[in-house]
C-alpha cells in the first residue's frame, strides 16, 4: 500500500493548525453515511466560533472535557482549563504481565536480568520483539480486551455520564487503543453505524499520520517493532468485531465487564442524538 498525504491542511474540515489525526467522530461517519444531522451542523457552528484561534488555544476555548487513554506516562500533559481529565491506561499492568506471560522462561529470565543490570530499553526490545511482534495490531486488540477489563470499564463508566461531553480519546497516535475505543463506541450504535462506515473511520488514521511517520518510525524501531505498526491494518475492524463475539459482541463484553444495560443505552442515546 502506497502512503500519501490526504490531508488538506487549509480544509475548513480540519480544526486545528497544529494537531494531526483529530476528527469529530460522529462528523466522520455522518459524512460517510451521507447524513445531514443536527450534529453535523452543529460541528460547523462550533468549529466557526473557535476558527479564529490557534491551535493551542482552540483546545482551551473549545471547553472539551477529556477522557484520554495515554500511551505512557511521559507524554506531554496539557492541562486544558474547564476540562476534567482522566489518565487511563489500556496497556498497564494487566496488559504487561499478559505480555510476560507470552514468553518462554528463557526468555522471561533474560529479561528480568536485562532490567536488573540496568539494560531496561534492551528489555523492552527483547520483549517486543517475542511478544508483541508475533500478536500484531489486531492480536495486541485482543489481548487488550482480555488484559485490561477494568481499564476499559473504567473509559467506559466516563462514556456513560452525561456530564462527560463532548469527550476527547486520544493515546499517542490515536488509531490503536483509541481505535479500540471508539469501534467499540461505534458497535453500541448498532445498526445505525455500518462495517463499512467504521472501517473508513477507522482508516483515516493511518493518512492522517502522514506528516510524522519518520519520527515515529525512529521510536518504533527502538523498541524492536516494524513498519506495521504505524499502519491502520485492513482486518483491524472486522477481526475484533468478530473477537467480541466470542462475548456476544460488544453489548455482551462490556456486560462482562461491568459496564450495565443503563450504561451502554446512554452511551447509545449520546452518540445517536
């Protein structure tokens, strides 16, 4: 698959000067679908109120309440006033002991002695490179699902409160555990939302990383990982869609998990106003 750039960076669709691979999700899918809605004019009314502002201080006027899933604890955290934030790990600890668990013993006592004589970042490659490399994108979302029930209930119980919108997701290139997310958002809709309509949401990431695919390629490789992983693979949605069925779907999952009937219908209700 070639890579380009489809972004126009002087498209009045994109909202902000500074910040790559950010969309109003419910945008997305309605101008998939072809759907004129009270959201979708309401997105336009809302986005010519801050279109005078930089990028920095469009985040602060726009008055987003965050629920954000960080990818480690060094990222840069703005602090937004008016926002509430809520640090949610998708890969913490459960999603770590399921990765140690991936590895033989040989390889488990290697690295336990490479984090102990001080060779962390040799660590982290050794287990990247046995545990995460074989799994994937679509393999690391499954384990996801299976490691980091209570992460995912908690990102969830967030959803689920009225005072929570509008809501911002987002980890460290936004298409991986934010992904997850939001197709598990998208499922809840039923079928309001086709495949296909997620499939393209869900595919507009890997475009819209474009502009620092090299950087990221750097720090991919340091930790032992491929190209692959700064990609948006085809079977991503379909395959975890499946995944969940193993539950009885998304609904059946989050059942699972903790997160009630009540709480899946406000989610729904929120996203299909």
């Amino acid at each position: 698959m070639s890579r380009h750039n489809s972004v126009d960076l002087d498209s009045p669709d994109r909202p902000f000067d500074n910040i790559i691979n950010f969309r109003d999700v419910g945008r997305s899918i309605n101008q998939f679908c072809r759907k004129e809605t009270e959201h979708q004019m309401g997105t336009r009314k809302r986005r010519a109120e801050i279109a005078k502002s930089e990028s920095e201080q469009e985040i602060s006027e726009s008055d987003l309440t965050t629920a954000p899933v960080p990818a480690n604890p060094d990222e840069h955290l703005l602090q937004v006033p008016g926002s509430e934030r809520a640090l949610i790990s998708l890969t913490g600890k459960g999603f770590e002991r399921a990765l140690l668990s991936k590895l033989d013993w040989y390889t488990y006592l290697k690295a336990i002695s490479l984090v102990t004589t001080g060779y962390r970042s040799d660590a982290v490659r050794l287990i990247c490179q046995t545990a995460m490399v074989p799994r994937g994108l679509i393999g690391l979302a499954q384990d996801t699902l299976e490691s980091s029930k209570a992460e995912v209930r908690a990102v969830f119980d967030i959803l689920a409160k009225e005072d929570s919108y509008p809501t911002l997701v987002h980890c460290t290139q936004g298409k991986d555990r934010t992904g997850l997310v939001v197709l598990m958002m998208l499922l809840l809709a039923g079928d309001a939302v086709p495949t296909p309509a997620i499939v393209d949401d869900y595919s507009r990431s890997e475009l819209e990383l474009v502009p620092e695919l090299e950087e990221r390629m750097k720090e991919i490789r340091a930790i032992g990982l491929g190209e692959d992983y700064t990609r948006c693979p085809a079977g991503f949605v379909t395959e975890t869609t499946e995944y969940l069925e193993k539950f009885g779907g998304v609904c059946g999952y989050l059942e699972k998990i903790g997160v009630g009937v009540e709480q899946q219908e406000s989610i729904r209700r929120k996203f299909l106003a």
